[in-house]
C-alpha cells in the first residue's frame, strides 16, 4: 500500500524454486505463490489450529525482512443459495431477488396457468411484469452503485495506460507517487 504496487499472482513454489531454491532473497514481497493445500498435519504430525483443513496456503517471495500488512481484496463467483438457512449477501437486497423472481419467473407462470387457476383471473400480468422488470433494473443500479461506493472494483480495459504498460506509453513499474502527481488521460 506504501509504493503502490500489486503482488503478482498465479505462481507456485516450483517457480520459487527455480528462481531462488534456498529462499535467501529477501526484501519487499511482490511475488505470491501457491504453497501447499492445508492437510490435517502439518509437518509436525500435529494438526494445524490456525488453518481451515483445505484450504489453500501461499507463500511470498522475496521473503518480507520487514513487518507489512497486505491488504486483500477478491472476487467470490456466487452463492449457490440452496440450503434453507443460506442467506444472500448484505449488499444485495431483498427486492432486487424479489423483482427478478416476480419478472421473470412468478408474473409468467401466472399468465400461462390463468386457465388452471380461478384465481389468477383477471390480473394485468404483463403490466405487473413490465413493472417488475422497472423496479428490478433500477433496484440493481442502486445495489451496484451502493457497492461500489464500499469498494470501487472496476474493471480497467485494454488500452487506458494502467494495464501492461500499453497503450499511452507510461513507464512501468509505476508508484501511487507517479499516479498523483502527474496527469494521465484514460
């Protein structure tokens, strides 16, 4: 967070291990790599109380001399919602399902089972669908807009500059240092 810079992903421990295979360079981390998935034992034969059996462990590399907080920011693909007690996310809100739901999926099997129903007699279906539709499109714009605002993720195409050095020719590696105090169109 200092200088700005990103750690480099997606490498192992075999590349480490071609690069520096007794690990004596040292330094600032830029590098981080796939170590090992957790088992039950550790090396020790004893199990491993600070970390989840399964999970993934990494490793950085130069190896940090000094102490530094790494801020992490990810992307989860989804929930799979199937359990009863799952729950979404905070950021997103109950009408934004509902309206997908009723636009979508509910209004139309209405409209198609009005025979088979007495009930559902009646009803403007494709007006309640296209008012679902409404809600449904501007409640996301409210959710996505509201979750950027807790963190902005957005995603930088090809040819702004900031991305593999291309596009306006800016030098890299580049600092927060250099993005705040010069000028750069994108």
């Amino acid at each position: 967070m200092t200088y700005g810079f990103k750690l480099k992903l997606n490498w192992t421990s075999g590349n480490f291990d071609v690069a520096d295979p007794q690990r004596t360079s040292q330094g600032d981390a830029y590098y981080c790599g796939f170590f090992r998935t957790a088992g039950p034992y550790g090396n020790s034969n004893t199990a491993d109380p600070n970390v989840v059996q399964g999970s993934p462990i990494y490793e950085l590399w130069p190896a940090p001399t000094s102490g530094r907080t790494f801020y992490a920011r990810f992307i989860q693909d989804g929930w799979d919602l199937v359990n009863p007690t799952d729950t979404q996310p905070a950021m997103i809100p109950d009408d934004v399902i509902m309206n997908r739901v009723y636009g979508w999926y509910a209004y139309p099997f209405c409209m198609a089972n009005t025979a088979n129903f007495p009930t559902m007699k009646g009803q403007n279906w494709l007006g309640l669908i296209q008012v679902a539709k409404q809600q449904y499109a501007q409640s996301l714009r409210d959710a996505k807009r509201n979750d950027d605002a807790q963190a902005l993720m957005s995603v930088w195409n090809r040819g702004h500059g900031l991305r593999g050095g291309t596009g306006q020719g800016i030098p890299f590696p580049i600092d927060a240092n250099y993005i705040s105090s010069h000028l750069l169109n994108f």
